[in-house]
C-alpha cells in the first residue's frame, strides 16, 4: 500500500516481498529450492535498505580500485594498460554504484544484486593482468564471471526475473560455459603464473579456448534474438522503461560476439574490439540512471497533471489524461460502486479486474480509507509505482466524481435492461395466453360447435322451433370464435412467431378497412425486434383507422447499419402526441426499453408519421 497526499493507491499485484511472505504463511514450500527462493528473496529485500551493507559495498570498491589499477597499470603483459585500467576501474565503480541505487530503489527486484554483483566481478578480470601466481589464476579462471551476470541482468531487466525457459537455458549455460568450461581450460594453459596447470599443452588449451568461445558466440547470438524479439512485441510502456538499457546490453554483447569472432580470425582489431566492449559495457549503468532520471521526470510531470484536472475534464476525457500521464495508451479505468460491491466502466457496464499474473496489472486508488477506483495498465509501469501511485492521488477528486457519473449510468443501464425484461416478460406472456386460448378455449368451442351442427341435424322437422333456436346458438357461436380469434391474434399474432415481421405485417395490411402499401425485409430479426416492430405498425393504423380519417397508409421498414428503422405515415388529419394517448406511450416505453427511439410527426391537417429506430445486431 501506498499513500501519497492522504490517498491510497494499492497495487494489484503486490511486492515480491509480500508474496513471499504470503506463500510463506500460506503453506510450507513443496521443495527445498522453493524455501530457499524465498528465504533469498527475503534476505535481498532486507538488505536493499542497510545503509552498512551500502556502506560496506562502497568501502570494498574502493579498495578493489586501487588494487585492481595497480595490476593494471604494471603488469607486462596486458596491452594499453593504463587505458585498460582506467577503464575497468570506472566501469566496476559505475556498476556498484547504480546497482546500490537500484537496490535501495525496488529491494524487491533482482536487478540492484545483479548489478552490483556485475562490478565486483569485473573488478576480478583485472588480476589475470597479475604476475603472482594465485592472483593470476584466480582471476582467469573468475574474469568472465562479470559478463555471464551481466548478460543475467540484462534478459533479466526490468523486473530482475529471466521470463522464459529459453532466456534460464541461456543463462545456465552461459555459467557453465565461463565456470567450468573456463576452469577446464585454464588445466591445460601453458604460462608461467597458472598454479592449477594439470598438463601443459597449448593445442589442446587452444581448441578448448575456441570451443568456449563459438560456445560463448552462439549464447550471445540467442541473447541477441531474445533481446529483439521483446523489444518488437513489447507495449509502448516496457519499450519506453527498457530501451536504453536492452540497447546498451545489446550494443555490449554484439562487441562481445564481435571480439569472438577477431580472435578466432586473429584480427588485429581484435583489442580495440575488447576495449570499444569494456566501453559500452561501462554504458549500461549510466542508461540505467538515465531511466531512473526518465522516471523522475515523469513524477514531475504529476504537478502539470494535477493544474489538468483542476478543471473538471469532460466526460470520458479523464482515462485520455491519464493515459498520457503514465505514458500507456492501453490504461482502462473502473469504477467502484460501493452499493453493488463491483466495478464498473464509465458506460455504467460490469468490468471485471484481471486477475494476478495476466497480462494486465491493477492498482487500486483509495480515498479517506475507502475505494474509489482502479487503474488498469500495462504490468511495464509496476516497475515505477511510485508514478502510478502519484498520478491515482493526483486524479483521486476527479475519479471520484466520475465513479459518481459511472454510478449514475449504471443505474440507468440497469433500468433499461430492466425495462427491457419486463418488455420480454410481457412478450412471453402474451404468447403463453395465446397458446391457451387457442388450444383450449378455441377448440372447446369449436368442438361444441360441431356438437351443435350434430344436434341440429338430429331435430325433428316437426320441432321447427328448437331447429332454429339450435341454429342461433351454432351462429352465435361463430361469432364468439371470430371475436375469440381476432382477441388471440391481438394478443400475440401467431404469424409472427412462424414466420416472420413482414409475413405478420402484410397479413395487418390484408384485415385493415384503408389501403396499406408495406415494403419490409423478408429476413428474420431477433424476436423483441421483431415484437416492437409490429406493435408500432399495429398501434399506427389502429390509430388512422380510428382518429385520422386517413384514405391511404404506407408502412417502410429497412434495415441499415446495425439499425431497423420502421415508419408508418398516412394522410389523415393529423394531430396525433405520445402525450395524448395510452397507445404511443406504451410504443414508446417499449422502444425504449429496447434502447430505440420513436419520433412522432403530426402537424395539424398534415398527416400523421411515426417513425421508430431500433438497435438490430446482425
């Protein structure tokens, strides 16, 4: 947790520290590797914030300087010793140095050990320039130390974990390559200082030298190719934190390989080769710094966004703000609603947090105590959270008036979806009734109606009078059915359901007293499509049937851009308001519940056209 200005802004994910302190209360570790990952991880964190233990770090590296340039500096057989000297003294120091900042900045990332642990080791690729026996040994067999953790460092930037089995088979290699490999070949090295000599033979100690380097050249080669292909696919955010440093790493290990490649060919370039990768070896912790500097900046560029948002942005500007704030175009917002226990968008739609590990990260913004919102980002900047959780205090007023806007919306869209299931309940109902009334009371009356043609049939002609009265009944009868029939079709057309809107609208054209022209889609539509439409066709020449003394109808529907647009227009008297009547209100309120629209065109003595759009996905 973070608080800055009185606002909390969480991260999603949490420190390394935390979670391992989690996992470690949560269950023992299932292997002894596990706990001893953790107990590491644990002690590193404690000690990125030991001022003795920097203290410590700085006193030893400086004494490794004075030692290691006096090697340098007269020793007989390294070429250009004093530019040799000057350079490894400088590029140690610059990697003790800003790995100790980078320790003490995030003491749960990797990168701050690694990087001091890079310097220490170059310090050692100075003895092999020794004539001492062991001072020489030792350091041809720790000099290459240096270059495995720095290529460690950087596939492990920015997060100080290596990301791929790919990246880990690399790596181990590249150890066993400049441990092992290296200390084999130092057994058959036939110089006068080497106290591990086993057999003396330069052959031999030559092949081994140039099997360890085409082993080194192709692990340098991967790493390149590694290097490219994150950068390539890499968001904007982890591009913008991990190019200088990626860059220089791989400026570094191309002069490596190159280097590789000049000795073996036994170029004459091949130490200006080694000098020019000492040099940009040297460059990575300044492009480090350069990050950290790039970083600072941004957090100043907090204060400009805070004189931003003193004025109220417009709706949905401020994800836009923010987004360029933390410098991630990919920076979704959700909104807290303290009633429902849920996050939403600034549509008022549910949104659902990604969960730990995904490809997205969250950091949650708090204020007085109590959530607000959460920002949902590229995982790149939980390497600066400190800017994240600067620019969550900064919008904190403005999500919070935006978490009230989003709330607001997302009352109304649970409105409309409630309109929606009742227009659908409604719907539902209506085909149940007519069901019922056709296969039940319907032909119940049928049937009896039969019985009556029977019964009539069966009376005796001299019972003239019950003949007719049977007769009546059998006609009364008919008459309930039609009226029975026309109230079930009223109810819910039957039509509608098996065949479709314009089958159903051209059989409303057919029953309607004035001439009705209708030109719709022969396509189904999705069914409360379907019911709206024909409801306002049905309400429409009810309406000019009964008030607008109209002589002729036409009915278009079309169907265009996701939209199904229906308009009924005659040439009655005119005058007709949503406000006038309970017919178009209750076209309306269906419309809507649909998200639709109805408009309703009736000047007095100029006709009536109503008009209804209704959203229709394909």
């Amino acid at each position: 947790m973070v608080t800055v200005g009185g606002v909390a802004a969480a991260r999603g994910t949490g420190d390394a520290s935390d979670m391992a302190g989690t996992a470690a209360n949560a269950r023992p570790p299932a292997r002894w590797a596990d706990g001893h990952r953790l107990r590491l991880g644990a002690a590193l964190t404690r000690a990125g914030r030991d001022p003795v233990l920097a203290a410590a770090a700085v006193g030893v590296a400086a004494a490794a300087s004075v030692g290691a340039a006096y090697v340098l500096a007269t020793s007989d057989h390294t070429a250009d010793p004093g530019v040799t000297a000057a350079l490894t003294v400088i590029t140690a120091n610059a990697f003790v140095l800003a790995g100790l900042v980078a320790w003490w900045r995030r003491p749960d990332n990797r990168i701050g050990p690694l990087m001091v642990l890079t310097g220490f080791f170059w310090f050692l690729s100075a003895l092999p320039g020794s004539s001492v026996g062991v001072l020489f040994t030792a350091g041809y067999a720790t000099g290459s130390w240096a270059k495995a953790v720095f290529t460690q460092t950087v596939l492990a930037y920015p997060d100080g974990r290596l990301h791929s089995r790919l990246e880990r088979v690399l790596v181990i290699a590249l150890y066993v390559d400049v441990v092992a490999g290296q200390f084999v070949t130092l057994t058959f090295t036939p110089v006068p200082w080497n106290r591990v000599l086993i057999h003396s033979d330069a052959e031999v100690a030559r092949e081994l030298l140039r099997a360890q380097r085409w082993f080194g050249f192709a692990i340098v080669a991967a790493a390149l190719l590694v290097l490219g292909l994150r950068l390539r696919h890499g968001s904007a955010p982890l591009r913008r934190a991990v190019v200088p440093v990626l860059v220089t790493g791989a400026l570094t290990l191309a002069l490596a390989g190159a280097t590789i490649v000049a000795n073996e060919a036994g170029s004459a370039n091949a130490v200006e080769l080694n000098l020019a990768q000492i040099a940009a070896f040297g460059l990575m912790p300044l492009a480090f710094l350069a990050g950290l500097l790039r970083s600072r900046l941004a957090r100043f560029g907090v204060a400009e966004l805070v004189v931003e948002l003193s004025a109220t942005p417009a709706a949905g500007r401020l994800r836009d703000i923010l987004a360029r704030a933390l410098g991630d175009p990919s920076l979704e917002l959700a909104y807290w609603l303290p009633g429902s226990g849920s996050y939403v968008d600034a549509a008022g739609r549910p949104v659902s947090l990604p969960a730990e590990g995904t490809s997205r990260a969250v950091t949650r913004v708090e204020s007085a105590g109590k959530p607000v919102a959460a920002l949902i980002h590229d995982p790149a900047l939980d390497e600066d959270p400190e800017l994240v959780a600067g620019v969550g205090a900064a919008a904190a007023l403005a999500l919070a008036n935006e978490r009230l806007q989003a709330e607001l919306r997302a009352k109304v869209e649970e409105l409309r979806a409630s309109r929606a299931r009742i227009v659908q309940a409604g719907d539902e109902e209506r085909r149940r009734i007519e069901r019922n009334l056709h296969d039940g009371a319907q032909q119940r009356l049928l049937a009896l109606s039969f019985s009556l043609g029977l019964a009539e049939s069966e009376v005796p002609e001299e019972l003239e009078k019950v003949r007719g009265l049977v007769g009546d009944a059998k006609e009364e009868l008919g008459r309930a059915l039609d009226e029975l029939r026309e109230l079930a079709h009223g109810i819910h057309p039957q039509i509608l359901s098996e065949r479709g809107l314009a089958a159903a609208l051209e059989t409303l054209a057919a029953r309607s007293p004035i001439p009705v022209k209708v030109s719709a889609p022969e396509q189904r539509l999705p069914e409360p499509v379907e019911a709206a439409a024909y409801y306002v066709v049905s309400e429409a020449l009810a309406n000019a049937t009964k008030h607008a003394q109209a002589q002729r109808l036409e009915v278009r529907v079309d169907r265009q851009n996701g939209t199904l647009a229906i308009e009924v227009a005659d040439d009655g008297v005119g005058g007709a308001s949503t406000s006038a009547g309970s017919g178009l209100r209750g076209l309306l309120d269906r419309v809507e519940a649909l998200d639709g629209r109805l408009y309703v065109t009736s000047p007095a003595g100029g006709g009536t056209t109503i008009r209804a759009e209704i959203p229709c996905a394909s």
